[in-house]
C-alpha cells in the first residue's frame, strides 16, 4: 500500500492553485442574490468576505441553479485526461477542509497536476474545484448527513442527479476517464448521474466491500464512516496508483 504519510493524524496544509479571476463573470450575474434584494433568504453571519451565509438546504436555493446554469451553459472546462469527483465540505473554501487536504495530497502524490481535474459535487450541486471561492459555493452552511427529513434527502437525491448527469453530458468529450471518491447519498447520486447520462464512471471508490467493512466493523458518527478513515484513504491510494500504472501510462 503506498503510504499516506500519517496524514490523517497531522492534517497537513496542502491548498491547490485557484484561478482567481474565474468567477467575475458570474460574480457580475448574481448581483440578484444579493441579500437586500432577496430578504426571505435563510442568512446567517457574515463569510470571511462579508457576504452573509446561505443556511438551510442549498439544492433548493436559486442561487445554486443559477451558479450550476452558468457552469453548464457558459463556463469552458479545460481538457484533462482524469476527472476526479470528490464530495463538498462544511468547512469553505473546499480546499481548506482537513478532509480534502487530505484526500488531495493523495491524488498529487500518485498525478500529475497537469493530469486530472478535481471537481466538487453534492448539496452544493457540482463545480470545478478552481471555482471554490466563487458565489454562492463559499458562502453557505449545511450538512446533509444531519438532515432526518427522507422528503428533504429524495428532493437532494434527484436535484443532485439531474446536475451531475447534465455535468457529466457536457464534459463527456472533456475527460479520457472519471473517478469517483464518496459515499452514502452523494455516491448513490453519481452513480445516477453516470447512468442518467450514459457516460462511465471508471472508478468509483471506496469499494462497496470496503464500505460494508466499515459499517460491520467501526463504530463511527455517520454509518459509513468518514472519507478521511485510513481505512478508505488507504485503499484510495492503492487504487489510484493501479490505475495510474493500468490505464494511464
């Protein structure tokens, strides 16, 4: 097994360069979730940049389909042979997360950079990493795994399809392959996005076997546990580098 370093128990730094001027057209076009002009808005206190927090289920929020429209409709994705789909986080901006540090630091230890392309997807809806700071991605708080609503997670389950399949449609000729990195309702999206979209995910991790390993065996918060279990970023690791060394070189 290629090592992960210990990285699960320090919870090392490693944020990946992040266009900054990616988002101004956007910024521009969604001057009408400013929240004066949009008082019903569930707000909590202000982001780090003044803006005030979208609370509640993001999936329903407009400024969510409007970010997601703008993605799909006008944003240019750059070609890359390896898409990697990997879970939003509670704490913002995504690559500040321990948990995507560390799920990041992996994927650069077995890639080049100039070889995959880290895309985000979930209650957030689904957005190119390098777009993480842009509105309204940085600027909500929510946690679907809290959520006792089955109503509220069925509405998720098939917003989050509809946007993954239009995702994985639009970049079906951007990517040679597709690997997924997640679990519970957000996995069981992707996996209904790929077949809604008729495009391959050609590697999804963890493994079903290892999932009903940690259910079995660990006493975790969540019942499948967390991604940044060394049990999961173990067999993470191992998979990459076979992939790396079966179909990529």
């Amino acid at each position: 097994m290629m090592p992960v370093n210990g990285a699960s128990r320090r919870r090392r730094r490693q944020r990946c360069p992040v266009r900054q001027d990616a988002g101004d057209t956007m910024q521009r076009k969604m001057k009408g979730a400013d929240p004066e002009m949009n008082p019903k808005r569930p707000f909590e206190h202000a982001a780090g940049d003044g803006t005030p927090l979208l609370t509640g289920p993001p999936f329903y929020l407009p400024e969510f389909e409007a970010s997601y429209r703008y993605i799909i409709d006008e944003y240019e994705v750059e070609p890359r042979k390896i898409a990697i789909f990997m879970p939003c986080a509670l704490r913002k901006p995504y690559s500040t997360s321990p948990s995507h540090q560390l799920i990041r630091m992996i994927i650069g230890q077995v890639f080049e950079p100039t070889e995959y392309h880290i895309v985000i997807f979930g209650t957030c809806g689904i957005v190119p990493a390098e777009l993480e700071e842009m509105y309204p991605y940085a600027h909500y708080k929510y946690m679907l795994g809290k959520c006792t609503d089955e109503n509220v997670k069925a509405d998720f389950l098939r917003i989050e399809t509809e946007r993954i399949a239009g995702y994985l449609e639009k970049t079906k000729d951007t990517y040679e392959y597709r690997i997924g990195y997640c679990i519970g309702l957000f996995r069981e999206a992707l996996i209904r996005g790929s077949e809604m979209a008729g495009v391959k995910i050609d590697l999804l991790l963890p493994s079903r076997d290892r999932i009903d390993r940690v259910i079995a065996e660990e006493e975790c918060r969540f019942q499948e546990g967390s991604l940044s279990m060394d049990e999961y970023l173990g067999e993470f690791c191992d998979a990459l580098v076979q992939f790396r060394n079966t179909r990529c070189r």
